[in-house]
C-alpha cells in the first residue's frame, strides 16, 4: 500500500453520522443472527450498502403490504409516514424503528405543536421521505419550500398566514446558510410563529468542516450515493469554492484527472461506509503517486524553475538589445560573453511579437539562465525577470486587495486564466461571477477585474475573483440607484427569473417585480406568456418599499389598455364582429378586442321571442353587432344583434318608401309631359286653323279687289 499522500486532506467528520451507524449495525446484527429482515424502504441511501445487505438476504418492502411474511419489518432510518406505523399495527407485524433520533424528534415537535388552526412550513424538499413523514404528523395545513426563493413565493401567495400560528422546522440535512437566509424572511413576515432548530448537528459540522476544505484545497472529493440528500448538499456547499466531484465508489476516480491540483480534499456523506471511504482514499494516493515525477523525470522547464529558486541578485542583469531576430534577441550585458533571449523567453504574453515592440539601443532588466563557456554565450530571460517582478506586485495586491485588470486567455477545467502584468491568475468558475446557466467560454479574451485572493509563493499560484469585484459594484450601483429613483422612473431591465406570480427584472444592479397582474392587460396564466429569462424589457416604477429594499415594477402602457383602444376606435354605433365566449341565462358574452367583452343581452339576441340564447348562438361563433352602450367607469359594453336587424329593416323600409316616391315623381311627370303634348297638339291645330282662315280672308279679299277693278 502506497505510502499517505501529502497532497490528500481527509475531513474529520466523514462517513457516518450516529443515527446511520447505528441502523446499519442494527441490520448486520439482525442478519448475523440469523433473522429474517425486510426495510420498509432503503434503509439509508447508499447503493453499495443497500447491495451488501441484499446480498446478505434482507428485502426492500415498498409498502408494509409488500413485505414478505415471517420477516421483521425495519423502518429506514429517514423515517416513514404516520399512516404507514398504523397499517403495520393493522397488519399485526412486527416491526423495530431504525429512524433517526434527529428525525424522531421532528416527528414530536410537530405532534406537540401541530392544532387544525395552525401551518407547518418545512425547510426540505417535499419528495424525500423525510420531509414526507413530517408532514404526515401535521394536523393542520402544512407547506414545503427548497429555498429562501421558495418561502418569498409560498408567503405572498398565502398573505403570510396572517391570523394562524406557524410552526417552522427543517428537514435535518437543509443547507445551514440557506436555513439562516429563511430565518431572516420567517421573523420578518411570520409574526406568530414558532421556529425549532431541527437541522442535525452532525450535518451543520459536516457541512461547515466541508465548506472550510474547499476554501483550504484546489479541489475535493464528495464521497457518497447520488440520491443522498446531505451528500448533494456537500456537494453543492464545496463547489462554491473550487471544483468539485461526487463520487460513489473509488473506481469512478479513474475518470477524473487530478493531476492539475496540488491539495486535495476528500469528504463524505452520513450514509458512506468507512470501508468505501478508506478505499477511496487508497485508490487516489496510488493515483496522485504515479503522477507526481521524480527528478530524473522532471522536465527542462521544471528544472529550471527549481534553479531559480536558489537563484542571488547577482544574476539579475541589465541588457542592451543590440539585434532582433524572428527567434531571438540579441544583447549587450557588459561581459565578454554574447547573451541572446530566446523568443519564448521574452514574455508571458503569449501575443507579445518583441519584433514591434523592441528597437536597438531599448534597455531590458533580464535573469541569466544558462552560461555556455566552450560557445562564450549567456541564455537571458526577460519573461522570468517580469514574472518575479510581476509576482511582487501581486503579493502586495492581494495584500491590498488592490482591484487589478486583466485578460482572459484561457478556459481550463474548473475555471479560467486571466493574465495581469504577465502572471497568469486562476479563476475559479465559482468566483467568475456568472450565472449557472452561462458558458466559461463567454469571458474568453475579454477584460475583467478582480481580485487576488490567494497566493502561494512557493509555487507560484495565484487565485483570483471576480466575483468579490462585482459584488462591490453592484453594492455601490444599488446604493446610487435607491439614492435617486423615484416612482414613475422608466427602466431598461433585463428579466432574470420567472416565477408563477411575475418576473424579476435587473434594473442596474438591483431586481424589481412584475407582478403578474402588471404584465398583460389581458388575463394569463404564466409570465412566460408574455416574458421570457434574458428578454429586455421597458419597466416604470410603480412602488417603492425603502425599508425593505423592494421594488414593485409596471409594464403595463396605458396606450395598450383595451378600454382606451375601445374609446378611441370603437364609439357607440360601431359594428362589430364578435365572438361568442359565454352564455347565461339572461344573455350571451361576446369577446369585441382581446381583453373586452360585452353583454348581448336575450332581448337584443333575435327580433323575436327565445326561451334562452343557446336556441340562436353557439360557443365559438363570430357575429355582427352594434355597440349600444359603453359605461367606462364601470367597465361594461352592451352590445345588440337586434339593432343590426332593424337597421336592416328600416333600411328596406326607406328604399321602398324612396323608390315609391321616385316612381309616384315618374308618373306624375309623365302626365306633364302628356299635358304637355296635347296642348302642343291644340297650339299647332289652332295656329292651322288661323292660318287657314287668314288664307280665306286674304282670298276673298283678293277677290273683291279683282272685281273692282
């Protein structure tokens, strides 16, 4: 067996927790007396257990019905419900109660302090048999929530449960920090309230010794079974601080490479045997072993970094550059020995091109590396000398904890390099300040500042944050933004979350809600109708709560109100098409524009008597009607289809009317103009007459002339 390795730090409080060990060595006595054992589900939540107790011949029984006869039913440790210790009574079978002690005294909390009148909120989460024991000892409402996030939504949606008394506990492996964060909310809004610290105390030092390892180490190993609650909280408790695996058996370490990190931690959940513990951690010193070089194997470079740690000022020079070259620079050190800097050796920046930014005669501070007497050259670096220097500076900056600037150059496994004043400093992903949702790969080349948190001279590590930046900003951009808002500000956010009562809105780094009432003039169901997470929204500010630092926030345009869309485009008289949505015994409601509904009422339905509106409409169908009557005020619109109907009629009615008379005017000026002809007829029988006579006269006339003469 491989020696204890240095670079592996086990914490104390690994493995199993009181109650788990004390079930386990329940179960293995039983079966080594040769008793026929049944669990009334896993009895802890290991798989290598549960396949070593299977093996050994104890059943899993889902429900005390399934359990086998002749064999003793044993309850899990997380406990089981109320109803289910009645049916194994009712059953006449013998059971033995493995259930946590931690857990049981939950269970009599609640029966104490649990009335018809009174609300249980429960830290945990509400699929764990657990939290599902809990609630079976309740005998009033009771409610579960996962989180601080949770609680706020479970709150408002219930108005606090003003008028009943609260009991608050949490489920034994709740996160301490998040628990602390509901307690915060629990004595702001719970005002008759009873609160029971019920987190176990071996999971509040397991998680704390666990959170204290990661900050220590470049890594660490959660050793457990993945359907573990308190090993997924280990878990989530290390990878805030650096990277993190979970593991449920030694084997699964072949997968990962560890050769990056130099310190290593190593915890494991309540339900983890030592057995697979001290495996675990033979498997990786045989691994961290292999992978660590003897001398004989280390590297030129790593040879000479080990040089320069012996290295005296006397080999810090100064070099006059005197030539360049694609692949080196020549200088002048004052000796009778040619000094040359390889071009990797010029800088740490890996985009840095000495060709344009050095000229003859420029001064560089270097470190000799290699003096070649047969060849009478001395090999310079001028990337080390900065480094060195560089490293002084960092010192003094974590130090200071001066705000540096830098690149990012590199995404690697974990986090991303960022390089400063030619060092290059790790960031953990944890500490980038990204959401969880967001790509590493979306700070690459781009500038950021942060911090340095840690340095380790010796090996020339260097680990930043940028979070800690942010979070400064951000505290410094709220300050200033609750300086100066004032309800009816318009806002630019960006929606960050959406929950089934509205949306969170990023507002210049403070969040605001949408209520869901605010989104839409239109009823909805979820903000995601309207919203989605990374839209950009346009927000007003619609209440301010100072004190509590809350900001309700609207959406709402006025100019998008239904009832102003009516006002302006449909005026009393309008005809619609509207769309039948309801009926009722007194008439139907039709939909006019979304958002407004009017009142055919069953008089204006038809231009006859109906027994009900379902005899002329149907659900779904679009007609004609006339808006009647808007009352604003109270929000109503009357609509009638009977009105079109006699519009109608009238209509025919003045046509018919109108043509008579059009036809009464033709026949009356066909008279005219028959009166008109037969007294031309009479004029022109008149004029012939005239005529003829006037010839008789003038012929008679004539005639007496002739005679006369």
């Amino acid at each position: 067996m491989p020696m204890r390795n240095e670079r592996i730090r086990l914490a104390k409080t690994a493995g199993f927790c009181f109650g788990v060990n004390r079930a386990v060595d329940m179960l293995y006595k039983m079966v080594g007396d040769g008793e026929k054992v049944c669990t009334l589900g896993p009895i802890i939540h290991n798989p290598q257990v549960i396949a070593d107790l299977e093996k050994r011949g104890v059943k899993i029984a889902e429900t005390p019905k399934d359990a086998p006869e002749g064999y003793k039913i044993v309850i899990r440790t997380h406990g089981v419900t109320e109803q289910e210790i009645r049916e194994i009574e009712e059953l006449g079978r013998t059971y033995i109660n493995a259930t946590c002690p931690f857990v049981m005294k939950i269970h009599r909390i609640i029966k104490e302090h649990s009335l018809p009148g009174t609300v249980t909120l429960i830290a945990g989460d509400s699929h764990h048999p657990e939290v599902q024991g809990f609630r079976s000892h309740c005998k009033g409402d009771s409610f579960v929530y996962k989180d601080c996030e949770g609680l706020e939504a479970l709150l408002e949606k219930n108005g606090d449960f003003s008028g009943k008394m609260q009991i608050c506990v949490a489920q034994t492996t709740f996160s301490i920090k998040e628990w602390e964060k509901c307690l915060k909310i629990l004595k702001i809004h719970c005002t008759n309230r009873k609160i029971f610290d019920t987190i176990c105390s071996a999971t509040n030092e397991r998680q704390k010794e666990a959170e204290q390892l990661s900050v220590d180490c470049d890594a660490m190993i959660v050793v457990g079974g993945r359907t573990s609650s308190n090993t997924y909280k280990l878990k989530k408790v290390c990878e805030k601080n650096c990277p993190t695996y979970l593991i449920e058996t030694a084997k699964e370490l072949e997968e990962i490479d560890l050769s990056g990190f130099d310190l290593i931690g190593v915890t494991a959940g309540a339900s983890t045997p030592a057995g697979i513990i001290k495996e675990v951690l033979f498997t990786m010193s045989e691994i961290l072993n292999e992978q660590t070089p003897n001398s004989e194997e280390m590297s030129f470079e790593a040879a000479l970094e080990e040089s320069l740690k012996s290295m005296s000022t006397d080999q810090k020079v100064l070099g006059v550059v005197v030539g360049i070259a694609p692949n080196e620079i020549q200088v002048d050190i004052g000796r009778k020995y040619a000094g040359f800097i390889p071009a990797e050796e010029y800088s740490n920046d890996p985009t840095a091109d000495p060709m344009k930014e050095l000229k003859i005669g420029d001064e560089l501070n270097l470190i000799i590396m290699k003096t070649n007497d047969v060849e009478g050259t001395i090999m310079l670096s001028k990337r080390r000398y900065d480094s060195i220097a560089a490293w002084d500076n960092i010192i003094k900056a974590e130090e200071e904890q001066t705000i540096l600037e830098g690149t990012v150059a590199e995404v690697i496994r974990g986090g991303v390099l960022v390089y400063t004043m030619g060092v290059r400093v790790f960031i953990p992903a944890s500490l980038t300040g990204l959401g969880r949702d967001e790509e590493l790969e979306s700070l690459l080349n781009k500038k950021v500042r942060f911090r340095i948190i840690e340095v380790n001279q010796q090996r020339r590590r260097a680990v930043g944050s940028i979070r800690s930046v942010l979070r400064e900003e951000r505290k410094a951009a709220r300050e200033a933004f609750w300086e100066n808002v004032q309800e009816g500000q318009v806002y630019t956010g960006k929606v960050k979350s959406l929950t089934s009562y509205g949306a969170f809105v990023d507002i210049g780094g403070v969040d605001g809600m949408i209520h869901i009432s605010e989104l839409s003039w239109t009823r909805i169901k979820h903000p995601s109708e309207v919203v989605n997470v990374g839209d950009t929204v346009e927000v007003y500010v619609k209440a301010l709560d100072r004190e509590n630092k809350k900001i309700s926030l609207g959406y709402k345009k006025v100019e998008d109100n239904p009832w102003e869309i009516l006002r302006r485009d449909y005026p009393v008289g309008t005809v619609v098409d509207a769309t039948i949505v309801g009926m009722t015994t007194f008439g139907a409601f039709a939909n006019i524009i979304p958002g407004i509904d009017g009142l055919i009422h069953i008089s204006q339905i038809a231009d006859r008597h109906i027994a009900k509106p379902q005899d002329v409409l149907k659900i779904g169908e679009v007609v004609k009607a006339k808006i009647t009557e808007i009352d604003f005020e109270k929000k109503r619109v009357s609509l009638s289809i009977r009105a079109l109907i006699e519009d109608e009629e009238a209509e025919i009615v003045a046509e018919a009317e109108e043509a008579a008379e059009v036809a009464e005017a033709v026949e009356e000026a066909a008279e005219v103009a028959e009166a008109v002809e037969e007294a031309a007829e009479e004029a022109v029988e008149d004029s012939i007459e005239a005529a003829t006579e006037e010839a008789i006269v003038e012929d008679v006339l004539s005639a007496e002339e002739e005679k006369s003469e």
